[in-house]
C-alpha cells in the first residue's frame, strides 16, 4: 500500500482536546464584556494593540485582520489550534490569536494579541473579556504567567458580570465594519 503525501498547500490543523464554537460552522453572537479602560472591542483594540505599533499603516493592517477574523469567527470559521485554541490553565476559556510584524528602523519585530473569551455553545455565544497584546517578549516564562493571568482575568469578568450581562456585555455586530 502506497502512501500518498498531502499537497504542501493543504493545511492540516492538530486535533485541539476542546473545540471551540469559533471553528464550528454556524452564526455566533459576539460580546465584549466592557471594562473602564474598554467600554468596546473597538477601545479594546485600540488601547491595548494599536498603540504597540510604531508604524500606523502597519496598526491599520493589523486592526483590519483583527476585525476580520472576528467576523470569521462569528461564522465558526477559525482554525482549531492555530486561530483559536482552549486555555487549559483556566478550563471554559479559549484564545484567538493573533500574529503581526512591526518594522521598527528597518528591524522586524513581532506583536501578537490574544483575546481570550468562554463560549455559551447552547446559544452559540461568545463573551470576549480579555485582549492582551505582547511585543517581542523573549522571555518565554514571563508570557506564560501574561497568558495565563489574561485567560483568568476574562474568566473571572465573565463569570462576574453575567448576572447583570444587559448593562455589562457590548454586542460587537460584525457590520459595523465591512471587513470579509
């Protein structure tokens, strides 16, 4: 029995142990849970990630992905491990990843954003609490505990604000931007 190679232009992704209504396809409500610092995404977004840039073209191209893959989500269209993963420090709670290049004085840089959120699979909802963004960490460790701590934090948020989710949850609607 002959085995036949994948085309090297055929993505396979790994098998995550939890899979995430963001790579299930269907239609999700998306929810940001608001905070002082980021009463939106959009706060979100620019409060924690657009200001890492040192270029703001190159922020506006990451902001675009951002949204985009936001909206991807909202169909169920995310990659499993690569685009959307569990959290196994904080059971309940996945990440969407995020990965750019920022090119300072010429040298590449690398930022990346996590946007950790839990999941109402029943209601196919998604409730954000979570974006971090980290630039050029080398320090394997301390990105760990930022992740981790971030993953805890959006945890707690949503377990603490869904009682009164109608004042404390912003529905992000994915045309408010015309991002595909």
């Amino acid at each position: 029995m002959s085995v036949m190679p994948l085309p090297s232009d055929v993505h396979v992704a790994p098998r995550p142990v939890k899979r995430s209504i963001c790579s299930v396809p269907g239609q999700n409500r998306f929810f940001w849970v608001k905070s002082s610092n980021a009463p939106t995404l959009f706060d979100a977004f620019t409060t924690y990630v657009w200001e890492r840039f040192t270029d703001d073209y190159q922020a506006s191209m990451a902001e675009a992905e951002f949204y985009a893959r936001i909206q991807r989500a909202m169909r169920g269209q995310l990659v499993p491990v690569e685009q959307v993963k569990p959290m196994h420090e904080a059971p309940g709670v996945f990440e969407i990843r995020w990965n750019w290049h920022d090119y300072a004085s010429g040298k590449k840089q690398y930022i990346g954003a996590r946007l950790f959120h839990m999941e109402k699979v029943m209601e196919r909802w998604i409730i954000a609490a979570y974006l971090m963004c980290k630039k050029s960490d080398t320090d394997d460790l301390s990105t760990y505990f930022k992740q981790t701590g971030g993953a805890k934090s959006a945890k707690h948020a949503v377990e603490e604000s869904e009682p009164d989710r109608a004042n404390a949850w912003e529905e992000y609607r994915s045309d408010e931007f015309t991002l595909s």
